[in-house]
C-alpha cells in the first residue's frame, strides 16, 4: 500500500476519535465505532487488495470472538441478546484496529498523532466532568437524536436510557461527602469515565515526557485536569489502580538490580511493620471498612453476592460459558458483572478466559525491551507497562466492555503499543 494512502487512513482515525464530543452530543457513540471502523477496515482492504498480515495477538482475538460467537447458544433471556451483540461489537471493533494499525502505521508520527487524538478528547471530557462536579449550571440533560428512534422498550432498559437521555453524571453518597453529583462526563457510566481516564493518564504523561516547550505543557495540563476528573468521579478502584500502578512503575524503571532489591526489601519491611501497627491499633478494620462501606453497605455486600452466584453458576457452564450477563431475583445486579476477569470466565467460560489472559500476557511481553537505549519508541514501551499495571488491576472491579469508547481507546492504546515493538525492532535490525 503506498504511504499515502496510509496516511489517509490515519487520518481519517484520528478524526474519527476527534469528533467524539459529536457523536456523544447525538447518542451514536455506543453504535458509531464500530460501523465507523468497519468502513475503515473495509477501505483499507480494498487500497491493499484483500492481503494483510496479522500476528499472534490478532489470531489469539479472532479466536476469542469465536469463543465470544460459540457462548452465543447458551443465553437463556431473549432481552440479553442486545447487550451480547452490543459487547461482540466492541471486540470485533478492537480486532479491526489491531489489524488496520499493524499494516498501515510504520511512523512515529502517525502513532503520536493518534495518541494526541485521544488526549484531546479526554481533555475535553475531564473539564466537562469537572464543571459539572463543581457548578449545577453545568449538569445537563437532553435526548439524543438517537432517543427519538429508538424503541420505548429499549429506552426504558438501564443501558438504552443513558443512550437516549444524554447527562453527565448523577447524583450519588459518599463517606465524608454526602449526597454528590458523580460524573460521567461522555461516558455511559461513572466508572467507565475513571477506568478510560485511569489508562489514558499514563499515556499523557509519556507525551509530556517527549515533548518540550508549549506542547510538554499542554499535556501537563490535560494530564492534571484527568486527574481531577478521577477523583471526581470517585471511581476508588481506577483510582487505586493508577495509584499502585505508578508506584509499581516507578520501581519496574529502575535498572540498578541492587538498588531496586534494596528498595523492595526496606519497602516490604515497612510496609509488614506498618500493617502490624495497623492492626494491633485497629485502624486497619476502619481503612478497610472505609474503602468497603464509602458508598453504604449495600455496594459492598451486593458485589461480594453477584460474585458468588457468577462463580457458582459459572460451574453450571464452565467451558464456553453462559454467553452474557443473565439477571437473578434478589440481586440489583447481573451475573457476569462488576469484574472483568469474573465476567469473562461466566460469559465465555474457561477457553474465553485463557484466551483473554494469554493477550494480556502476550501485549505485556512485547514492551520488554532487551538492549536498553532512550528514544521514543522505548519510552513509550515504559509507559505502556504503566499503562497495562493499571489496566490488569482495574479490571478485577470493572467490566470495561460495557462502554464500546472505552474499548475503543484501550485497545487503540494497546494496538498502538504492539505496532510500536515491530517498528522499534525494525529499526534496530537495520
């Protein structure tokens, strides 16, 4: 394919994630990326006439959305089959990037360029956020044009609602807050909101870190504005995933082995002492039922229900799985929800799972770098453990399917980051 027309097609990603704010504003987002990336796909096809190349992690996903394809004859609620196709969207669109990104980038810029896309836009949404959590004259709410064909039936579910009433947060409780608005900003939920913001924030500190001058400052900016957009949402896991995830990072960036075995020996020292002291004093019970109990006892006891219930009917089905999330009396909540790894194992049973885990395996393996040298393209290997020490962590709480922007941006992210190893290794061969 000529370079061209890979710019083009570049081009017309970039600009697709651009106008994010749009498509929110008219209720498509949910349903746009994947047509949008489809065309794209499509496109691509055509200019590079039905050849492309594809790698270990493509072939591991398509056969996850067999998997994914196959769990479809077990669902049991006719109602569930929107969510299944609604979620199947969201992998079929990450494979159709995985695919247009390794044989169409082979430019730093296009890389950066794509990233920037992203920044801007979670810029956008983190001020958004954070004018709604601080003034009510911003906490708005209208029906997207999408609300005025969908059907009654479907506006009326949890899901279609946030589609057709377009807000940016609701009102919530929390422990020393009180009764809050919570916000969502362009996302259908608060903790889709702080797990995209959870892995988007290391990637503006990457740019930050190769940039100078206006454009440094400008992602310092954006990177301080998501930050507190997170704490406004409240999200405690994204929070505490990104929290724990730059520490882990800040030691993984260590190449002193002795120094780096000195500091894990004294930190894991006090740490051990510190918990002692924590115990013995009972202040431990009271962090661990702050962090449990911050939104009232009916969070914490619900989740600690649905995975129970998801384990135990996960063994009902445990090779291919149950398909999607399938609703239980007496629980709030499907099974199937409100973890990443718990929902995977429930809805495409043990080989969906082993598939899901060997390409987050795989992804984590690429970012080793053998021979050391300091150049964008190693850096942004270093950002990327960041970013997928966030991403393995948050994950055991939040289903990030539920939201198709999300995925789209993660797995933009982590094409980007799988691309960047091929390039990276070209280059050194040459």
């Amino acid at each position: 394919m000529r370079q061209g027309l890979k710019n083009r097609i570049v081009s017309e990603l970039y600009y697709l994630i651009l106008l994010f704010p749009l498509w929110w504003f008219l209720g498509m987002e949910q349903f746009l990326w994947c047509f949008a990336i489809g065309l794209i796909f499509i496109q691509f096809c055509i200019y590079n006439k039905w050849e492309f190349r594809t790698n270990i992690i493509t072939l591991l996903l398509a056969f996850f959305i067999v998997v994914y394809g196959i769990s479809f004859f077990s669902i049991i609620e006719k109602i569930r089959y929107i969510t299944y196709f609604r979620n199947l969207s969201t992998y079929l669109t990450a494979l159709m990037l995985l695919v247009i990104t390794w044989n169409v980038i082979d430019k730093w810029w296009q890389i950066e360029k794509l990233l920037k896309a992203v920044i801007v836009v979670m810029l956008i949404a983190s001020i958004v956020g954070v004018l709604g959590f601080s003034f009510e004259l911003f906490r708005i709410q209208f029906k997207s044009l999408t609300g005025y064909f969908m059907p009654n039936s479907i506006a009326k579910t949890g899901y279609g609602s946030v589609i057709a009433v377009r807000n940016i947060g609701f009102y919530n409780w929390f422990i020393g807050i009180g009764t809050y608005f919570r916000v969502s900003s362009f996302f259908l939920y608060s903790t889709m909101f702080s797990s995209t913001l959870a892995i988007t924030m290391p990637i503006a500190l990457f740019l930050a870190n190769i940039n100078k001058g206006m454009t440094r400052n400008f992602y310092i900016f954006s990177f301080s504005m998501m930050g507190l957009a997170l704490l406004f949402t409240t999200g405690r896991v994204a929070i505490m995933a990104f929290s724990i995830g730059y520490i882990m990072f800040r030691f993984i960036s260590i190449k002193n082995f002795s120094i780096k075995f000195s500091i894990f020996g004294i930190g894991l020292l006090l740490c051990a002492l510190f918990l002692l002291w924590l115990e013995q004093s009972g202040i431990l019970h009271q962090i661990i039922d702050l962090l449990l109990y911050s939104r009232g006892e009916g969070s914490a006891n619900t989740r600690m229900k649905i995975y129970i219930q998801t384990y135990n009917s996960f063994l009902e089905r445990p090779i291919f799985g149950w398909g999607t999330e399938r609703d239980v009396k007496g629980l709030a909540y499907p099974l199937g929800s409100h973890s990443y790894y718990l929902g995977t194992l429930y809805k495409q049973g043990v080989i969906g799972f082993t598939l899901f885990i060997s390409i987050v395996f795989l992804i984590w393996n690429k970012l080793k770098v053998k021979v050391y040298s300091d150049n964008n393209f190693t850096r942004f290997f270093k950002y990327g453990k960041f970013l997928m020490l966030v991403y393995i962590m948050n994950s055991f709480t939040d289903v990030l399917d539920l939201d198709a922007t999300t995925m789209l941006f993660l797995w933009l992210f982590l094409s980007l980051l799988i691309v960047a190893k091929r390039i990276y290794i070209t280059k050194e061969i040459k």
